[in-house]
C-alpha cells in the first residue's frame, strides 16, 4: 500500500466510527447497517444486515436519547484490505428518567471489500457507566440562542430519529 492508499484507508475507518455515532444518535438504523459486512455476524450464530437491523432496533430501542461523542482512534492496518482499531467514546445516554454518562473502548475489526471500508466486528467495552444528578431531559426548553440552558430540539428534529421512535 502507498502513502496515499494508506492515508485514504486511515480516513476511510475513521469515518466509519464518526458516521456509527451520527447514525446511532440520530436512530438511522439504514445507514448504521451499512457500516458492517453484508455477512456480519451478529451474535452466536446469525448473519447479515437484516439480522444486524433487528438487533439495534432492540439495543437502540431500549434507550431514549443518545450522543456519542467519538475521541482517540487508533488504527493498525494488516494489509491493503485488513485493519483493527480502537475507537474510544464518550457517551450520555437517557435510560429512562436516568441520564448515564459512559466512557466505551469499541475494539473493531475492518474489511476492505469493493473499494470501501467496513466495519467486520465492533465489541463495545465499557470503562464505566454513571449516572448523573441531572436529566437534561427534563428541563423545560431552552429556545435558543433565548437561554443557553434547558431542553433543545435534537434528536427529536431529526426525520429517521421521528420515524424510528414512530415505528
């Protein structure tokens, strides 16, 4: 690999990390499935995106609001077409009434198919998870730029994040 395919490919997985937390925050199941390898496994013995769908639709669907945040990303190409990484995060999430912030390790596996970078495998490790004195959740609207602090309007604006809590 030269300098630039090697530079591309660091690029092309980071985006995949950064274009996960937008995906997962803004519930766009579509576009976080098509991050990994048609043939993902997902759990013990099921593969494929439709099975990768059903899976997040669950986790996903069990919490209300989300903002991952993404931080240190370190990436050890094997070849032109194999890669590891590990994606550090920092995550707020509402559990119910609860508002959880989280420190996450991801130890991913990436696959070059068909030109573009893949997520193969994602293990999400947890530093910790902690809950905090304040749900955000719960303030009345801030109605920006009027108050710099109370509820805005994300994710609830965003049409996937609608129709993903609709369905």
């Amino acid at each position: 690999m030269d300098d630039i395919a090697r530079l591309l490919a660091y690029e092309e997985i980071r985006q995949l990390a950064s274009r996960y937390a937008v995906a997962i925050d803004r519930r766009d199941i579509d576009a976080l499935v098509e991050l990994f390898i048609d043939d993902v496994r997902v759990g013990r013995d099921s593969y494929g995106r439709d099975a990768l769908r059903a899976n997040f639709e669950e986790s996903v669907g069990a919490i209300r609001v989300s903002i991952l945040n993404i931080g240190t990303h370190q990436i050890d190409l094997i070849d032109d077409d194999h890669a590891t990484g590990h994606v550090y995060c920092k995550a707020e999430i509402a559990d119910g009434d609860r508002w959880i912030h989280q420190a996450i390790r991801y130890d991913d596996t990436y696959e070059r198919r068909d030109g573009h970078w893949y997520f193969v495998r994602r293990l999400h490790k947890l530093f910790y998870g902690a809950e905090v004195g304040v749900n955000p959740l719960g303030l009345p609207p801030a109605n920006w730029p009027e108050n710099h602090d109370g509820l805005g309007t994300l994710p609830y604006e965003e049409p996937t994040w609608q129709a993903f809590n609709d369905g």
